[in-house]
C-alpha cells in the first residue's frame, strides 16, 4: 500500500503542498493586512480627535480675543480720563505753585 505509484502522485502531492503554503502564506497577508488597516483607522481617529481639539481650543481663544477686544474700548476710554486726570493734577500743582511763588515774593 504505497502512497507513490507513480509520477501523478507525485506531482499531486507536490501541487497539494504548494496550496497549502501559498494558503498560509495568504492567511498571514491577510492578517497583517488587517492590522495595519485597524492601525490606520486607530490614527485616523486620533488625528481627528486632536485636529477637534485644536479647532475648539481656537474657538475658545476667538471668542476670548473678541470678548477683550470689546473691554479695549473701555480700557481706552478710561486710560484717557486717567491721562486728562493727570494732566488737570500736573497742570493744577504747577499753578498753584506759580501763585505760591507769587506769594512770597509779594
């Protein structure tokens, strides 16, 4: 009871050999395949997740910078009634001592 009676059952062999390995071969392609693509997919994800968070982080200091702009106004208006303030003080003491001045020489 010989498997080998000839050369067709040789070359059947060899030819059920030869799918085999290429079946192998094709199932771990496959899989690693498929590992990359769920690795590309993970990236993806991420990427969009940080790209969401550099947009809302953008949105956030939009608004902020629109929110100060409209303090700006404010802060501007003050810093000139700071400055005529300043300068009524400045130019109210130098009065005031030019008619001190005036004073003691009288």
């Amino acid at each position: 009871m010989s498997f080998i009676q000839n050369s067709g059952d040789i070359l059947n062999i060899v030819k059920a050999i030869s799918i085999l390995g290429i079946s192998v071969f094709l199932v771990f392609f496959i899989y690693y395949l498929v590992m990359m693509m769920r690795e590309l997919f993970k990236m993806i994800r991420e990427m969009r997740e940080r790209i969401n968070r550099v947009d809302e982080t953008i949105d956030a200091l939009k608004k902020k910078i629109e929110h100060s702009a409209s303090y700006l106004s404010l802060i501007g208006e003050g810093v000139k009634k700071l400055v005529e303030v300043a300068k009524e003080h400045r130019g109210g003491s130098k009065k005031t001592r030019k008619q001190d001045s005036r004073k003691t020489k009288k």
